[in-house]
C-alpha cells in the first residue's frame, strides 16, 4: 500500500498496475513520448530520437479513477 491519495475523490492509497499494449510489435506495456505527434510518410507517429518513458498506473480502489504517472525509466 502507498500513500498516493486519488485526486478524484480524496481515497489514499491507490492500487499499482500498468497500461497494457497487445499491438502489433509492442513490449507490452504502454510508454510515452515526448513532444507532439508528428505522422511519418505512412501514417505513422514519428519517434526517431525522442525520449520514451515507461507509464505506471494507479487505480483508487473506490471510485476506479486511474492517475498516470511516467518511471524514469526508458
């Protein structure tokens, strides 16, 4: 348990997870990138040379509201 308090409804202590992504070629978990998305030649969001960050989640256990967070990590 944590002391993270829910800025929704005032709960402390949130439950830890993760954004899970299943598409095609993921890692399996969510991350985000920095800056706005631009679309390469086919559609895509470019990424070449921008910072990446892995995405935790917390959920309250009352109202089910989630708090996103970037790690530090790449």
């Amino acid at each position: 348990m944590n002391n993270y308090t829910c800025t929704h409804c005032g709960t402390v202590g949130l439950s830890e997870g993760f954004i899970e992504d299943a598409g095609e070629h993921s890692r399996g978990y969510a991350r985000w990138i920095e800056g706005a998305m631009d679309r390469g030649l086919f559609g895509g969001a470019k990424r070449l040379g921008r910072t990446r960050r892995q995405i935790v989640a917390f959920r309250c256990p009352k109202c089910g509201h989630l708090e996103l967070f970037v790690t530090d990590e790449a």
